[in-house]
C-alpha cells in the first residue's frame, strides 16, 4: 500500500435551468485527498416543486452536514490499514454513516421550519414531522477520497461516474433500473436511510486509484438521449483534462453547463475530483479527442472503451470494491 500523500485537483459549477426562477442545486468541494485532510466532494439537487417550497435549503442543509461528517470519517481512515480497521470502516460506511447522515438533515431541516414558521391562522392544524420535511425535500451524492480510499454514498438521482486507472468508465451507484419520470428516492423519505446507496473502493496502490470522479446532478444526464450520451461526455472530459490539464477545462465548464442545461430545461451542477497524470515522456502529438458538453453532438470517447467491472474475486470483504444498497 502506497502511504505517500496524494492530492487531487477539483472541477466545479452549476447552472440555474432555463425558466427557473432559483437554481434548487447546491454543491461543495473541500479539502486535498491527504491523510489528515480528506477531499470531500457533494452535489444535491433539490426537488424544486410546490410541495418542496424549501427544497433549495435542504439541499443546502444536505451538502453542508455531509460535509462535516465525511470529513469525520476521512480523518478516522488515516489509520485503516491497521489490521481489522478498514472492515470496520466499511461496516460504518454502509451502516451508520447513512442514519447518521439523514439524522442531521433532518435536525437542520425542522430547526430551519422552527425559526422560520410560516404565518398562519391560529386555528390552522399543525404539520406533522414528515409534513415539514417534505417542503425541504433533496437528493445527494457525495464521496470521500483519502490516499487508502475512496468511498461515495447516493439518494435519489443524479450520477457518479468513474475513470478508472485504466481508462475504463463505470457507473458504481447507478440504480438497477432509472427513476421514471420525476419521481425519486429523497432525503425527506421516511426510511431515507435504507434507500441511500454506497460505493466502497479501498486504494491499495496509488497507480490504481481513479483518474477522474465525476459527480453530477440529473440536469446533465438529462441533456443527452441515451446514457450513452453522458458516458461519452465523461469520457471526453476525462481526455482532454489528460492532454490539456485542467486549467482549459475549468474555463469552459461553465459554457458545458449552460448548453447542459438548455436541452435538459434542469439545474445543472457538477463537481469532479481530478487525480492529475504524471508528465508524460515526449510522444507524437496525440489526436485531439471532441469537446464535451454538446448533448446534441456526443464527445468522442477516444481511446477508453466502457465497461461493467468484474465482480467480487473472493477474499475478505475489506479487500473489494463494493457497491451497497
């Protein structure tokens, strides 16, 4: 195992959608990915309808405590390749994290309502708890990159894609089947824990950690026809940020966005974790790869040809990627 520190670069933006009045999206990145400084990364998309008035807080509430606690759980896996520590790390991160997370959310939410109680009759019934979570109600993904790990949690919809160390993308936290609709898995569910979803990647060596973690809300997504459109996009990021670095990239995101979410009518909001390549021994000029973020043109996905991982290989169960539900 590689104990060295190693640092991350960090990609962000989001873009209110056409006609919205407010962009319900909130978003966050913090910290280098070194032992005793976690990189925490976390987009969520509030639901933005009549019956979530307040949503756009809790998905301001939703990133806020995610970040504190993953933070927590980053800095407690300084120390996880002391024999036994990092299944019991995982066995926090699928159980615990979860209930601790949707606990704190909804502690903000309802002494949010508390100080910020609507006018009303004084005859007016009282909302229940579930009532008044509902108005706050919001999706979440997030992650957590320490040198030993990488781990990432989701509710409701949105993506997390990954390049691997070798080129190839995977979807880790994708649903069996896609949310119909608008309907989706929310913060504001009443076992919200059990819907939340994980993604457990221990880094054994630093050369196979991940090239570059995208996380996104569904605006993006829902930019292109088919996954296969947003897969290419991934793919094409993940080609020019490896030819040009990231410096071009950040400058032309915004524009992504913004084409994003014109064809998607969404919020659209992305936040990326990008493990910079080690400089390259002179080549041949490389072919130049499309540019992402045209929905109604797919990048091209250049040299990195998808694929669904293989599974677990045996071996104790701190020793897999896993994916929890």
């Amino acid at each position: 195992m590689t104990l060295g520190v190693r640092r991350w670069e960090t990609l962000e933006g989001s873009v209110q959608g056409v006609g919205k009045q407010r962009n319900q999206d909130w978003y966050a990145c913090q910290g280098t990915g070194a032992g005793t400084d976690p990189l925490v990364l976390a987009v969520a998309d509030g639901h933005g309808s009549a019956v979530h008035a307040r949503s756009a807080l809790g998905a301001r509430f939703a990133v806020d405590r995610f970040l504190v606690l993953a933070d927590a759980f980053g800095r407690a896996a300084h120390d996880c390749h002391e024999p036994g520590r990092l299944a019991r790390l995982m066995t926090y991160a699928r159980d615990d994290f979860p209930r601790a997370l949707v606990h704190e959310w909804r502690q903000e939410a309802l002494g949010h309502w508390d100080r910020n109680r609507p006018v009303v009759e004084e005859a007016s019934r009282e909302p229940g708890t579930e009532e008044k979570l509902v108005l706050y109600g919001t999706t979440l993904i997030g992650a957590v990159f320490t040198p030993w790990l990488f781990v990432a949690w989701q509710i409701g919809d949105g993506d997390l894609a990954v390049v691997e160390h070798d080129g190839a993308l995977v979807r880790p936290l994708a649903p069996a089947e896609e949310d119909l609709g608008d309907e989706t898995e929310s913060l504001c569910g009443r076992e919200a824990w059990r819907a939340m979803r994980m993604h457990w990647a221990p880094v054994f060596e630093e050369a196979r950690a991940p090239r570059l973690v995208v996380l996104s809300t569904d605006g993006l997504s829902k930019s292109f026809a088919s996954a296969d459109g947003y897969r290419e996009f991934v793919s094409g990021l993940a080609g020019r940020l490896a030819e040009e670095g990231s410096a071009g990239v950040r400058e032309a995101l915004p524009d992504w966005l913004a084409q994003a979410s014109r064809y998607s009518g969404d919020d659209t909001t992305l936040a990326a974790a990008v493990r910079p390549a080690p400089a390259p021994a002179p080549a041949e000029t490389p072919t130049t790869p499309g540019t992402p973020g045209a929905p109604e043109e797919p990048v091209e996905p250049g040299t990195t040809q998808a694929r669904t991982p293989p599974g677990p290989a045996g071996g104790e169960v701190d020793m897999e990627r896993t994916t929890e539900t």
